[in-house]
C-alpha cells in the first residue's frame, strides 16, 4: 500500500494534522518523510493511531500509551497496567453510579425544597467532601 499524507491520515483517523504533529514530536508516531512540505505515514501509523485513541479512551495519559510500544513500534502492552486502568474504572463508574443515582433521586424527591431533603442534604455533604465519598441510597422511595 502506498504512503498516505498527512492530511489523508488526519481524515481516515479522525484527528487534526495538528494532532498528528503532536504525535510526532511525543514520539507515538513517526511519519516517513516527506513529500514537498507534506508528511507522508506508511499505512500502519492508522493502527497505530487507533491504538492511541483506544488508550486515551480508556483515560491513559500519553507517556503512559507511549511505554504500550516497543522500540520498534510494535504494541507492548503492560497486562497489570491494563488490570490497574480497569480497576480505575470500575471505583469512577460506582462513584457515577452514586451520583447519577442522588441526582434521580433530587429531581424526583417530594420534599418541598430540596434543601429539606435529608438525601440532597448527604449528597451536598458528600461533594463538599470530595467525590469518593459520595453516599449510596439504601432504600428506594422518599427520604
């Protein structure tokens, strides 16, 4: 398959050449040279690329997606770091589990104001404290 340019790149996936310069210069990807003022990429850097967009996806920094890849750019990625980012997951999704929860609960709670309801009142305690700390419901109903 033939080089591809920058800007065939960008299209296919889905960045701004601006990313792709940025890539470049974090070194996640290398282009392989150029073609007037246009950078060409063998056809491979489109895995690549959606390996980077995985990473980042799933919340890896980018010197973090850079140490999934050999020297050679190759994929070498690190099974514990994929079980520890999993496990990240997980707590942040019951964290949201809570808050979309508490928030159902506020839009629906019959309590004249807000403010009087002991459920809307534990979650205000529990944002001022920080979002680990964010009550779970027991009991479906009213407060």
């Amino acid at each position: 398959m033939a080089e591809l340019d920058i800007a065939e790149v960008a299209q296919r996936a889905g960045v701004p050449a601006s990313t792709l310069r940025f890539y470049e210069e974090k070194g996640l990807i290398a282009s392989s040279g150029r073609r007037g003022l246009r950078r060409q990429y063998d056809p491979g850097v489109l895995e690549r690329l959606a390996l980077i967009a995985l990473g980042r996806t799933a919340g890896f920094s980018l010197d973090e997606i850079a140490r999934m890849f050999a020297p050679d750019g190759q994929p070498r990625i690190d099974r514990q770091m994929l079980a520890a980012k999993a496990e990240e997951l997980d707590r942040k999704i019951r964290e949201l589990d809570v808050l979309r929860d508490s928030l159902r609960h506020a839009a629906a709670c019959p309590a004249p104001s807000h403010m009087e309801c002991p459920t809307f009142r534990r979650l205000l305690k529990a944002a001022a404290s920080g979002p680990v700390a964010m009550p779970r419901r027991r009991t479906p109903g009213p407060p």
